[in-house]
C-alpha cells in the first residue's frame, strides 16, 4: 500500500496514524516533541525530522496540529516543493477559514492541492474508527484521500464542495453547537438540582424523548459526573482557540452571535482561573458554580 | 369505561380530548370558549357551561390551559367539593412550580390528589399519541391516571416522584433547552450562510451525527424554510410566558441563566415587533435578522 506523510500525533492525531499504520499504510511521521510519536514506530511508522520528510512527490500528508500558525509553521516551501506537481496536503486541523483559503492559493502554485478534512471525534471515537469528516477542496483530491479518511478514523465523511474554507466553517459551526449544547446543559442541571429535581432524572428524559445521540448523552453523563479535569481529551485552551476562531469568523462575516460570546466567556474563565489540565467540558462548571453548586 | 372531566380545548387540549374520546372514555368538556369545544361533540363529548360540572365524586379532571392564573381560575373551590375525596386534578399546564405546591395543598384539604402532569408534544405529536409525559404527585393517584395520559397523547411517561412542583421544574427545563436548542441553530445557520456553506448541508451535517432527534430535525427544518409564523402550534407569545416562568423560578431559587435570559430576550423581540402568528420557533429570527439575514 501507499506511503503516506503524516504531521502531528497529539491526542487526535496519534490514534489516526495508529489506525493507518494498523490499515496497512507506510506512514512517515513527523511530530514536533519526537518522543510522543515514539511508540507508533512498533507499528512500522518511520519517524523523521522535518515536515518534509514526511512527503514523496506526488504523495499525500495529512496534517493535525494545534492552531493556524501550526498549520503555517509546517505547510513550508519545502513541504510543498517535496509534494510537488500533484501531490495533497489533508489539513484536518481546526483553523480559520480565511486561512485554509490562503493555503489553498499557496499550495495551489507548487501544484499541491489542499484538503481541508477537520475532524469530527474525540480521541476515543477516532480509535473506534465512529468519527465524521467534513471535507472540501479539489474534487479528484477529494476522492483520492477519502479512503484514507475512512481508514483513519471516519465512519461518514461530508463534502462541502471545492471551497477549501468550507470544511473549516462548518468544523467551527459544530464545535460552537457542542459548547452551546453543554452550556445548556448546565444551566438545566443547575435549575433542577436548585429545584430539588434530581438532574440524573432530568438528563434521562431529556436523553430519551428530547435530545437523543452522542452530545447530550456523552457530555451530560460528565456534566452529572464533574468529570472536568484530569485527562482532557479536548483540553479547554483548544475550545477556548475554537470559540475565538468561531467569533473571528462571525467578526469578519458580521454575523453577531450572543450564544458564541458566552461559551467563550466560560472558557476564557477556565483559563483565568489556571485549573489544571481542564477539558472543555468544564465550562459547564460555570453555570453551577454561579449558582452556588 | 369511566367518565371523566376535561378543561381546557386549545391546540393542545383538543386533540388530547379527543384522543380520550376514541379511546372509550366518557368526557365532560368545559373550555372557556365554548365554540372550541363544540366538534368535539360528534366524538360523544358532553359540553358544561361551568369546571366543576366536568367533575364526578372521586372522579378524575384533567385540565390544560394557558398559565397560572387560567389555573387558579378553575381550580375552584366548587370543582374541589365537586372532585371530593377520593377525586384527582391532573394539571397538565406548564404553569410555576410553587403554584402547584400551593394547588397540590389546597386541593388536599378537600381530600382531593393534584397531580402535575405537563405535556411534551406539540399538537400534531399529541394526536399522534407519540407525545411524552413527566408527572409528579401522590403516587396511587399517578397510578390510576397514567393509562389516560397513554389513551391521551403519551408515549413515555417519566415519573419524578411526590413532590407536585417536580414535574413543573422538568417540564421548564425541557422547553428552555428547546430554545436554546433554536437559538443554538440560528446562530450556526446565520454564520454558515454568512461564510457561503448552504445551512442545508450544515443542517444535514449536524441532525447526522451530532444531533439526531426530532428537535434539531424539526425545529432545524422549520428555520431553514422561515416557518415562523401562519398557523402557530405554540405561539410566541406562550413560549415567553415559559421562558418568563423558567427565569422567576430560577431566580427564586437563585440560579443565574444567561442564556435563558437570551431566548426570553428574544421572544420578546417578537412580541414587541407585534409579529402576528409568530410560532416560539420565530425566536430564530432574532440572530438571523442581526446578521443581515
């Protein structure tokens, strides 16, 4: 099978390349702090010192990293000179659209095509190959990494047509629906359990009748739980960078979006107040700590 | 089959009485508006000009109406005496907790059981009888009334023990999650269509594999063909008297809810802009129209 780069094998990432190794694909990897990625050479994937490295001409690299200018510090003219003429680079970061459009153009000069792929799974989900894609970019680019995609970690994979932008709008659309979600949730739990109505019975029928599927169930049980800290799979520096994007986006589209502003405000708290090793899904503690919980 | 006493045909109540009508059950029907009730008649409803005559001794009355005051108004103490020992109110209203703590009292001192039954349903899932119940009250009394909530419009019943405001509570926090639940989809809608990615790919997206269920699906759907007004099944003007009860109660019990403040501040945009016909999901018009929407 075909020898793929793969840059960046943090909490998402390290799962992902593991399930191509696993998938039968040579995987060359590139990770900033080399150590994390260590393990993953049992599985045959070769570790290498650049970006670059990563890539063979006319191959694909996927890329997962924190941030925009992660995305900017490895998408190098020698990345994109390694690729060449024909070559994909699948950026499955969260990042502003605006930047992935940038890339794009760049990329586009060498001959590479962009992808952008961002990723619908918490760490576990992408082991269990039960996450979702939202895709867009070159249409034959497209087709082309949609296996890999699946191998990876993606059990439906959505194309939101040849805007590279796109993908990254509706990412940043689902992880602020998510924020809401737990924000609703918290404010629920608070009431009820100010209201001497027990939340777990709260959470049950509203898992059952109302809101049923993963977000409601999944978060609610750690809402319920106070699991907030400890080892977070999606730590709330990462939520806080997604709901700046996401009101960055709103900014520049003028599109005003209160529910946004708040979520990032209970994250921005998570920050203020230094908690270790916070999930995102602490911004729950908010609300219940608003009320005296 | 038992005949049984019934207050309040609206949107809501009428389909419920009728339901109880093809089921078998004899139903005395009082509704302020006589007219409403009338059709009803040809499915062997018998029509009172007053509540209390809905009511036999030991019997059981069910009574659907508009808030806390329609409420009070029938709970007289002439249908009390009417109910007499051994007699059950079901309130079905989504009214204040405390109010039916005091009702639930009053009532007992005549020897008759107040039992707090809200309804999850919009009409069309009433008549369907796919509706959903949470009920809280003296529990032989739940016992005896349950088989009508299932004759009536309820496919789950979730029983939140005695106290008789508990099911108030949930009931309040079931449709403040609804409206945020629409707020939460109007911003994301709004900023998909701002940022050029169709709000019906978003919709897909996100009724798939985040939110499946039938609030986003159908609330979803509702907003991206701007049903909001026309033939309202829950108007605007109903959801703010919810969204002000679920703020009194959280304010008396102290629980500060931004984002309940947020949907009450959109509902009232709606009943300040005097919008006729305005349906609750017309609160999404609110982040829409602030974009330029």
């Amino acid at each position: 099978m075909e020898t793929i780069g793969f840059i960046g094998t943090g909490h998402l990432g390290y799962p992902i390349a593991a399930n191509l190794l696993k998938a039968g694909y040579g995987v060359k990897i590139y990770n900033r702090t080399r150590e994390k990625a260590l393990p993953l050479e049992q599985l045959g994937a070769v570790l290498v010192n650049s970006p670059e490295e990563t890539a063979v001409k006319g191959g694909i690299v996927l890329s997962l990293v924190a941030d925009d200018k992660a995305v900017e510090a490895i998408a190098t003219a020698a990345l994109l000179e390694a690729l060449g003429q024909g070559g994909i680079h699948v950026s499955m970061s969260t990042i502003s659209p605006d930047t992935s459009r940038a890339l794009a153009a760049q990329h586009l000069q060498q001959g590479v095509q962009y992808v952008t792929a961002p990723v619908f799974a918490r760490p576990e989900a992408a082991e269990a190959k039960v996450g979702n894609a939202v895709i867009s970019g070159n249409t034959a680019a497209k087709e082309r990494i949609k296996p890999l995609l699946q191998a990876g970690f993606a059990k439906h994979v959505f194309d939101l047509g040849e805007d590279a932008g796109s993908a990254n709008v509706l990412k940043l659309i689902g992880n602020f629906m998510i924020a809401g979600a737990i924000e609703l949730m918290a404010e629920s739990f608070a009431l009820a359990e100010k209201n001497k109505v027990d939340p777990r019975v709260a959470y049950e029928m509203l898992t059952t009748i109302l809101f049923p599927g993963p977000i409601f169930s999944n978060y609610g049980a750690m809402i319920l739980d106070r699991q907030f800290t400890g080892n977070p799979s999606f730590s709330a520096a990462l939520g806080l960078k997604d709901m700046d994007l996401v009101l960055q986006t709103a900014r520049r589209s003028y599109t005003p979006m209160p529910l946004a502003n708040l979520v990032q405000s209970r994250l921005t708290t998570l920050l203020a107040k230094d908690i270790k090793d916070a999930d995102w899904i602490a911004l729950a503690s908010g609300a219940l700590e608003d009320a005296g919980l």
